[in-house]
C-alpha cells in the first residue's frame, strides 16, 4: 500500500517539477548541515532536512550538500571551514543555506558566498541534555552567525523571538510535511501491520533522543491519571522510527501525546494532524496555533491531572479529529515556495 502511493507521489513530482521548471527561477545552494552522519546510527536524523531539499529541487532548486558531521573540535573546525571554502570555490553556489545554528551556521557564513540561516530549535532554545554552558556557547555561535546571514529562517514565532538581535532579517517558515505520505487510513489495518491489538484505546508518545525534554515523566504521571478511570488504555513509547512508518503509528493510535519543554516547529504535531490524530500537547513552540480550531484536541498546562483529564476526553469517544484540513499551509510544496521567495530576495531577483 505505502509502495504504491509512492509511487504515485514520484510521478506527481515528476509532473510538478516538469510544468515548474519554465516558471521558477533556479539558483545553486549549497545546504550545509551535521545531521548526515548521524542518520548512520538514527534514520530519522535531519529527516525533515532531506525532505525540504527534495522539495526545493522540486520547484527547480540546484541542491549541492555538505555535512560537517558531529565532531567539532577545534582541528575538525578548521578541517571543515577549509573544506567548504575549497567547495565553495569549485561549484561557485548562489546561496550558502545552513540547516541549523550553533557550528552549521558560522561555517556557513564564513563559506564566502550569501548565506542563509534555518534555526530549528535546540539552536535558540534550551535543551535538558547539555550542559548551561554549552547552551550558552551554542546560543552564542547562533546569534553571531546571525549577524553575517543575509537572511534568517526560524521555523516558529518563538524561535524568532529568541533571537538576540536581527530579529527583522528574520523570516517564519515552518518544515513543510509530505500530505502525500501522512493521510488518514484504517486504524484497524494499521494496528494489525504494527502487531497490536485492536479494540482497545491507545494513547502515542514519541519520546525522541531526550526524555527528560520530551516530557516523559509528566505523560507517565498523566497515564496514572487516566488508568484510574479507565483501565485498558495502552501507551506506545516510539523512538528511532523509520520515518516511512510513521503514518502507521499516527493512523493505529487514538490519541498523540505530546509533552515538551521547548520545541521550535513539532513536525510529529504536523504529522499526526495531516492523519486525523487528536494530540493533547503542553503549550511550546507553535503547538497552541497549530491546534487552534482543531477539535478534539487539547492544549492544556504541565499539570498531569489536567492533562490526564484532556487525555480521557479523547479517549472516551475515540473520535478521529478535523487536522487534515487545517494542513494545506504546510505542505512540502508550499513552503518550498516560501523558501524559494526567500532566496530570490537575497539574490534581488524579485
């Protein structure tokens, strides 16, 4: 089934980029991103990074790739700053575009051609898994890149908002999702694919690399709310998923629980809203918009009794929720597009 619609989906693209070829301007870009190596040992890494690029090319984009990988001492710093000047130089790109702050983005605006920047998140925001210090050295890289980019993507308001400065030369674009991949389907056929069983209601949380960040305690404590009234509820811990699989998980659940103390943009909220899953979230990053008008679901405080609560009115109906059609603005194609205006204004082509 997932074969086939991709399938479809290729030759959609194919379609797509064909009629946009005569129509859009194309440039060079050079991406630059650390996530590559990682996807080695997690194929989610950076997911949301290959598939904006794919969408790029799409609408007629040139994509060359550089991965600075994860090792960044001050030998590989200079090893990586040396190499990019050296492809820089070879392949003469448009644009430089890093695909995150912090290291990703000071090479990349020292790589000597314009450069944009995408804050993503743990970039701007603070992250429980590294110390106060490299926080703030992080922090610290991503604001004095900022002040050499040309232009700034930061994929939520909050994001921009924790800029140290610059904040005008900042543009809001979300990751765009693939609606071709993440739709609606039988809950039914996706928990016997899975291997869970049916009938009974289960409650999703993907806890990511970082648990403690990711809310993990405040969904066990909300679960003990919620078996207190109701028994026979299931909780899925996911983590390290293929990222093809992923419409699965959203489609045999009945519920998404998302917990977090600091998020930029969620895809897995975009996901699951793209599949009809109701999501019960803490108020971070720009969850409360994207949930605004979709019903049932719930944005409530870190208070596992009223999370709990949220969680149980969800579950008592087991009712599917209207996210599809609040998803069209996030597409893959269209932020491609809004990304594409972006470059098109630093290259004064507009």
């Amino acid at each position: 089934m997932e074969s086939s619609h991709s399938d479809d989906r290729n030759r959609k693209r194919e379609k797509e980029k064909g009629e946009s070829s005569e129509e859009e301007c194309t440039c060079h870009v050079l991406a630059i991103s650390n996530h590559w190596h990682a996807k080695k040992s997690n194929s989610a890494a950076g997911i949301f990074v290959d598939r904006q690029l794919l969408s790029l090319k799409d609408v007629g984009v040139r994509i060359s790739t550089f991965d600075v990988g994860t090792r960044h001492s001050p030998a590989r710093l200079l090893e990586n700053w040396l190499k990019i000047r050296c492809i820089t130089k070879q392949l003469c790109p448009d644009i430089i575009h890093a695909q995150y702050g912090t290291v990703v983005a000071l090479l990349s605006v020292s790589a000597g051609k314009p450069a944009i920047i995408s804050f993503c998140g743990a970039d701007l925001l603070p992250s429980a898994s590294v110390s106060f210090a490299r926080r703030f050295l992080g922090f610290f890289l991503s604001n004095v890149a900022a002040l050499f980019a040309k232009r700034v993507i930061c994929k939520s308001e909050g994001l921009k908002e924790a800029l140290w400065w610059r904040q005008r030369r900042a543009t809001v674009i979300p990751s765009g999702i693939d609606l071709d991949l993440f739709y609606p389907g039988s809950q039914d056929e996706a928990r016997k694919e899975l291997g869970w069983a049916t009938g009974h209601p289960i409650a999703l949380f993907s806890v990511g690399g970082d648990a403690k960040i990711k809310g993990l305690d405040l969904v066990e404590a909300a679960m003990k709310v919620v078996r207190s009234k109701m028994t026979n509820v299931d909780l899925r811990i996911i983590s390290n998923v293929d990222p093809i699989h992923m419409p699965l998980y959203y489609r045999a659940a009945d519920v998404l629980l998302f917990a977090s103390t600091a998020e930029g943009s969620p895809n897995v909220i975009k996901e699951a809203l793209a599949c009809n899953l109701p999501i019960v979230s803490t108020a971070v990053g720009d969850v409360p918009q994207r949930l605004a008008n979709v019903e049932p679901s719930a944005v409530v405080p870190r208070d596992p009794k009223l999370f709990g609560a949220a969680i149980l009115r969800i579950l008592m109906t087991r009712q599917r929720s209207n996210g599809r059609e609040h998803t069209a603005h996030f597409s893959q194609e269209n932020i491609a597009r809004q990304i594409l205006q972006v470059y098109k204004s630093v290259l004064k082509l507009t």
